[in-house]
C-alpha cells in the first residue's frame, strides 16, 4: 500500500535555495527491478511519496525492504526503472549524484585520516575554491552547532565515534545541501552512545533547518528522532506517519508486530453498542474496542494492544467498563525499569505485558501463576478497520 502524504509535507520553504510550494524530496511512481538470473527482481515497488521542507523523515523497515534503494535513487547512486525523482520541484531522474545538491553520511563516517577536523570539515568547501574567509565563517559555525569546537586540529584517530560521526555530520552540512541522506549512521556505536546520538541529531537538524531523510531498522531511533515515517515491507510503505500515530494505531499486523512489541488478539466481534465493540470471551471475560456502527456482530476481527497500556492483577479485579483477560505466567524478565511478562492468556495468544517498577520490587508475579489483565477500551486498536 502506498500512501499519499498529508497536505502539510509541502509547506515552508527552510534552508538555503529551496523553493516555497515543493516538496523538498518528490517520488512520482517509481519503481526499481534489478535482475536476478534474466528476471527482473522488483526493489521498489509503484512509490508515491513526497517530504516537506525541513522535515526529519524516517524510512524504516527490516533488510531487503527497499528503504535504502529509495535513499540511494534520492542521492543518484540507482537510477528508477520506471518513475520520476523530484527535488525542490526540479525532475532529477539522470541526473548525476554530484549535481543533485543533496548530501549522505554513512555508517562508515568515510573520514579523511590523514586530514584534521577542519580540513575535513573544509574539504568539499575548499574543491568548490569557496573563499577562505567565507571557508573560516562557514566552518566555524558548523562546528560550534555539532559542539566541536576547539577540536579543529584533531585527527580522526584521536576521536571518539560520537566525536567521528559529529565531523561526517559537519562535512555533509557545511555545504548546506538542500537534504541530508543519513544510511543508518550509528548502527557502530554502542547503545549508551546511539541514544545520546539521537537527541544530537534532532536538535542539528532543527537548528540547520535541512530536510533529514534518515535510513534505519531500528524502531527506538525513527520514534525518538523523526517527524513521520515511512514503514516499508517488501518494496512497499505499509504505513506512511507520524510515529505517535504509527505506534498508536497500526495499519497492518506487519506494522504493528515491527514497530515495538504489540499483543495481537483474533476474535469476532459479539456486538457493538455506542461506538463501543466487545469480543465476548465468556466467564466475564471480554476485549472492548472503539468501533463504528457499521462493524457487524459476527465479523472477524483483529486487535492490537500495547504492553505498557495493560495492567497486571494477581487475583480477579472488579473492572468495569475495562477489557479483561486472563491467563499463566510463562516468564518474567526484570529490566531494571520494568518487569516484563509474558502470559499463555484466555484470548488464545500469548501476552507480553511491561509492570513498571515504581512500587514494591518484591510484589512480582511468578511463572506458573494465574493472573488478570486488564486495559482501557481506547487502548484496544481494531486494525483495518
């Protein structure tokens, strides 16, 4: 499923030569095939998306989705198959990478070592014979915006990876491109580092006001950093957002199972009362979720909830008005923040469910015990529907 992108991904122009009234990135139903033994191996498939003017936009999948294919026809490196590349309104389809204005930071940071920071901040200034006083200026705010400076004559080796992925960053931006292509740049940072990572990012872009196109499998990094997402699947966006509504109410079970951990409940619906659907599963156990009054008793249904929106009880609660379910302890995992749990349930399917830690540490559930779940109707999210 393509989706179109709301009207506001077109609006203000930010940065240096962008144009009011254009997307900043355009896909105009692009394809890719490659050939695999004589047959042609579709990578991207019918793509029509178009992101805004200073946005930090996320393309996000697990490997072979075509997520970095798209990102490589924005930089030039694959030309479509079929479909037309646009930036800033400008059909760019051929057109060579070196003459497409747009900049990308690898993984790899591809840092000169024999180069200093501020020759390697200079370098793609000082090819385009940019003045040297101009070169100073430009330099000079770069690297007090990626915090920098006074390391100017360190060499990459002398470098942390977080201080490396900084001067990649400041090299990409100083020649202000009218986007920045990030293939997922902090996949080599430990975990501590990566998050801190992410913040930084967030505030460099807002602050240089470019438009971010950001490559990642990982689900925490587009959710913290990003203004929407593209989820693909098989050379296809699943579901096209902002990562509030992408987490909140999943369009697809692929979505819903990729994008952080989701409890998935089949069932039929028993009726529908006041915007309000029950999945009856007897002896006073139910699932209640918002639905239309066009959802028919009967229909087969399937609902997503969160683990942290469900609350845990060792003995039976007096809930109404809640959905409820029960089941068997199958593990309990302690992290520090919360125990996670995961319960062989009543509705068929096994649930994981995160018990924040802020009360009593001793007071945990223990595998092989009964326990109740129960959740707000408006956290049960009928998918499809």
């Amino acid at each position: 499923m393509t989706t179109s992108p709301p009207h506001h991904a077109t609006s203000a122009p930010t940065g240096d030569g962008q144009r009011a009234g254009h997307p900043a990135i355009e896909f105009a139903g692009v394809r890719k095939d490659y050939l695999s033994h004589g047959e042609a191996v579709p990578a991207v498939k019918s793509l029509d998306l178009a992101i805004g003017q200073g946005e930090f936009f996320s393309l996000l999948g697990p490997s072979g989705c075509g997520k970095t294919t798209t990102m490589r026809m924005i930089a030039g490196f694959e030309e479509p198959t079929a479909g037309k590349v646009f930036l800033d309104g400008q059909d760019v389809t051929g057109v060579a990478p070196n003459k497409r204005d747009v900049n990308m930071v690898f993984q790899s940071y591809a840092l000169f070592p024999h180069l200093n920071v501020l020759q390697n901040v200079a370098f793609g200034l000082e090819r385009k014979k940019v003045a040297k006083s101009e070169i100073r200026r430009r330099v000079g705010e770069i690297l007090e915006i990626v915090s920098l400076t006074g390391m100017e004559k360190r060499q990459p080796k002398e470098m942390s990876g977080g201080q490396q992925q900084r001067v990649a960053l400041a090299r990409a931006l100083v020649n202000h491109p009218r986007a920045l292509l990030l293939d997922e740049p902090l996949g080599a940072l430990d975990l501590k580092l990566r998050q801190q990572m992410q913040v930084e990012l967030k505030r460099i872009q807002r602050e240089v006001g470019i438009t971010f196109v950001y490559v990642t499998h990982d689900q925490g990094e587009a959710l913290t950093m990003s203004d929407r997402i593209a989820v693909m699947n098989g050379g296809l966006i699943e579901q096209l957002g902002s990562p509030r509504a992408i987490y909140e109410r999943p369009a697809s079970r692929f979505v819903a199972g990729f994008i952080g951990t989701s409890n998935l409940i089949d069932g039929q619906v028993s009726w529908v009362e006041n915007g309000l659907g029950v999945i009856d599963l007897g002896s006073g156990e139910r699932v209640l979720m918002p639905l239309p009054a066009s959802v028919a008793a009967g229909r087969a249904i399937e609902v997503s909830v969160r683990p942290e929106k469900i609350d845990l009880h060792r003995s039976a609660p007096h809930a109404p008005g809640l959905s409820v379910v029960s089941g068997t302890v199958s593990e309990v995992v302690y992290h520090g923040t919360s125990t996670n749990y995961t319960v062989a349930t009543t509705a068929g399917s096994d649930f994981v469910v995160f018990d924040q830690n802020a009360h009593d540490a001793e007071d945990v559930a223990s595998r092989g015990e009964r326990v109740f779940l129960t959740w707000a109707p408006q956290h049960s999210y009928p998918i499809g529907v």
